[in-house]
C-alpha cells in the first residue's frame, strides 16, 4: 500500500485519536480504494487483535517498535493459541499498512512498524510428478479409453488437469457452456466464477486437440446435462488415485499435483512466466510464493528463485 495519499479529512483522525476510531478510517480508506470486503475484514480482524492487547483510549501516536514486535511475541508464545507462519505473516502486513497509511498521512510522524521484520510464510514444498510418472499415468488412463469396455472419463479428467493446471474447485464447477471448440484462435476453457470477489481468477485456458477428441468421447459416452464432472469431489479424488495405482506409481495422484505438475511444466517449457501466473489465476502478491517454490522444484538456485519474477 506504498504511495498513499494523504488521509481524507472525512476520516477526521489525528494524533489523539484512539486506536480503534482510526481503525474504522482505515476501513473506510479500503473500500474507497476498492478492496473486497473478504480483504478488509481479514485486515481489520487482525488489527482489532492488535488494538485489543492494548487499553481501550490508546492514542495512535503512542505505539512503540517495541510494543508491536512484544505483540508479535505474544502472539507466537503466549496467547495460547497456534499461530502458524501464515497467519504471522499476514499479520505484520496488517500492522505494517496501517501505520504506513497513518505516517503517510501525516498523523505519525515517525512509522512504529517500519522497522519490525516481515516474517514470509512460505508452506512445504509441493510434490509432483516426474515426465517418466506422467507419462505411466497417461498411458494408464489411455488404456482405459480404449479398453473393451472403453472408459474416456479417467483420460477426461487426468490429461485435462495435467495441461491446464486448473484447482479442485473450479474443476468441479465446470460447466458444458463453459468448453468452446469453436474458438477463433482453437479451443478453450473458460474458468468462471459466480462470486463478484473472485472474478479475477476468471480466465481462458487453451485445450489440446488431444483433449478435445478425449471429451467428445466422454460426452457422448456419459452425457453430462450442466456440470461436465457431475461427482462429488471425493468419487474424482479416488479416481485420479486409482490411475495412480494401476500405473504403479508410488504417489498419491491429486488434483492439487496435477497443478503443480503442470505449472512446472510450463515453467520449464520457457512460457514468459506472467503466462503461467495468468494461467493459473493467482494474484501477483500470490506468484512470490508460488514462483519461488516452481524455481526451486525446476532445480535453480536458491539466489535465482529468489530474484523477482
């Protein structure tokens, strides 16, 4: 939130004003600059934490350093509730943008949360599968497709999440009207989502001939009326579990290492990686985490994935 203009005198907050009176100014200021509302109540739920470890008339121009980093402290040991590195994290950042909103706003002079360090979260690292494990799961789930009994819906699946690296999620709502075959520049997937919030994850994928011919076969031999994976999220979880296994592979196949996969893939492969980000549909605050983690799963060094993308 660098660069923000000075506070609006509608917020009428100045040194002497308490702590959870500039909240609510802070709140206002979020919505002006057309944050969503899930946004500004995970901010402000962890300033309210913040302002609650303090008296009720605490003054905004009276916060130390030292009084946010023992908060922090607190937090991690005291508090008697986990606090893992994620939630740590986000809760910095909450500190750390109030107060550059106040200090660029000329209410504090001097910013208490400049100088308390941010603490990354960064979770465990993914597992994928390897070209030789794709291509044994690909095989398993062909072979299905063209068996005696022919099953397309098990290439259906696999091979769509493998070249599109889409989630769980959005897979389950995938809709027929959703899948263009006639697409000007070739065939493509549109990912939709119903809540306002989350309408930039929105997106188009391009699926491959190959795909293509695979889901007509599926159609025709399932015929789905709406959702084009009218299961529940479990049935498609053993699903991809069962090729798996009958493909000898030692992993746990998963939706969420099909997207893993296939974003490595793409990395490698030498796509400018704004693509893969857009791909994906992650915010760019997201692809920090996410390109480090590909950077490190493709074998670069820890100096290179830590370079910006």
């Amino acid at each position: 939130m660098s660069g923000q203009p000075a506070i609006s005198s509608s917020f009428h907050i100045t040194p002497d004003t308490s702590l959870n009176d500039a909240l609510e100014g802070w709140k206002m200021y979020l919505r002006d600059k057309g944050r969503s509302e899930h946004t500004i109540k995970a901010f402000a739920g962890d300033l309210q934490l913040f302002i609650n470890h303090f008296s009720d008339d605490r003054k905004v121009n009276s916060v130390t350093t030292k009084e946010i980093n023992d908060f922090l402290h607190w937090l991690q040991h005291d508090r008697g509730v986990p606090c893992s590195p994620k939630s740590l994290s986000r809760r910095i950042t909450s500190i750390k943008s109030f107060f550059r909103w106040l200090n660029h706003g000329g209410v504090v002079i001097s910013d208490p949360a400049e100088r308390v360090l941010q603490q990354s979260a960064v979770s465990r690292f993914p597992e994928v599968l390897t070209p030789e494990e794709t291509a044994l799961a690909i095989d398993t789930a062909a072979a299905w497709h063209t068996s005696g009994k022919p099953d397309a819906r098990p290439y259906a699946l696999l091979s769509l999440l493998l070249t599109t690296g889409i989630k769980k999620g959005e897979c389950l709502a995938l809709k027929i009207n959703h899948v263009d075959l006639e697409a000007p520049g070739g065939p493509q997937l549109f990912i939709r989502y119903a809540n306002p919030g989350s309408r930039y994850k929105e997106r188009k994928i391009p699926v491959t001939s190959d795909w293509v011919e695979a889901y007509k076969e599926y159609l025709a031999q399932y015929k789905p009326t709406d959702e084009i994976f009218p299961w529940s999220p479990r049935r498609l979880e053993y699903l991809l579990e069962d090729i798996g296994k009958s493909a000898g592979i030692t992993k746990h196949i998963s939706f969420d290492m099909c997207r893993w996969t296939c974003a490595l893939n793409d990395w490698q492969s030498g796509m400018d990686k704004d693509k893969v980000r857009q791909k994906l549909g992650i915010s760019k605050i997201q692809w920090r985490e996410i390109s480090y983690k590909l950077s490190r799963l493709a074998g670069e060094s820890e100096e290179k994935a830590a370079q910006p993308a």
